[in-house]
C-alpha cells in the first residue's frame, strides 16, 4: 500500500509541476564574492542535471529563480577524511619447519609455526581469532592441530581462538 500511495502523490506532484508551454526558468546562483553561474531550464532540457562545482566551501550562496514552471535546487557536499594510520595491535610471524624444502620429504609435510604477540596500548587483547589458510594441495594433520588448545580444523584449515593475548 505504500507503494500506491507513493506513486499518487508522484503523480499530483507530477501534475502540479507539470508546464507544457514553452517557458522558460532561469536559476541564478551567486556568491558574496565574484561567482555568478546561471541556469536555463526549458522544456528540451528539463530532465537533464545541470551542476556546477561551488568554488569556496564554506561559503555563503543565493539563488535567484525566474520564469515559468518548476525547478529543483540541489546542494551536495562530500569530503573525505583519510584514517589515521595507527600501528598494528598485533605482531605475526610465521615460519615453516623445514624452513627450505632440501629434501624431498619436505615436499609433502611440513609444520607451520606461527608467533602473535599483542603490541597494543592494553594489558591484554580481546579475543583473537587464528584463521590458518592451507597452500593448495595440503591438508592439516588433525593430530597436530589438536595440540593447539581451542583450535577447530576443517578439510581446509585450522582456526584457532585465543582468549586473549
């Protein structure tokens, strides 16, 4: 139902604002300095957007409208602020064992050691999850990761929780 109700009042708005002759509008938008941009809104342009960039934001603007029919005035204003870079809270080093892969047992198994360490401005981290993606073709050893306390192992990868660091 509201879209019903939506789509008639899109309608009488529509009808109300409609002008089938062929006058014209003229927008004016000026600043308190030396800008001045005018618009033309005719019926061969009437849909179309017309925008121009303000040249000093913020500032102060007028608009001054002439004519015949209806003209929607629009402003818009987007900015983007860059994050602060901060430092990583957490410290990760992984490292395998065999650390080259010399003989050719290395080639099929290998153990996968991995060192956090909570550098943050706490005493302790929150809860921190471990997320271990294989290399394509291998597998964990169930009983390795089964070592690891609070440690879950799909046919994919282990994922490890860890209270807190």
């Amino acid at each position: 139902q509201d879209t019903v109700v939506a789509l008639q009042a899109l309608s009488l708005y529509g009808a109300a604002t409609y002008a089938k002759s062929g006058a014209a509008s003229k927008v004016t938008l000026r600043s308190g300095g030396d800008f001045q941009q005018d618009f033309q809104v005719d019926p061969t342009n009437r849909l179309l957007l017309q925008r121009v960039p303000l040249p000093q934001v913020p500032g102060e603007y007028s608009t001054e409208v002439s004519g015949e029919g209806c003209v929607y005035l629009q402003t818009s204003l987007r900015y983007n602020v860059q994050p602060t870079q901060e430092d990583a809270p957490f410290t990760l080093y992984v490292y395998t064992i065999p650390d080259t892969c010399a003989d050719s047992k290395a080639h099929k198994v290998f153990d996968i050691g991995i060192n956090i360490s909570y550098t943050g401005e706490r005493n302790v981290s929150n809860m921190v999850i471990v997320d271990v993606k294989m290399l394509s073709g291998f597998v964990p050893l169930k009983s390795s990761v089964r070592k690891v306390r609070a440690c879950l192992s799909n046919k994919q990868h282990p994922t490890c929780y860890l209270q807190d660091i």
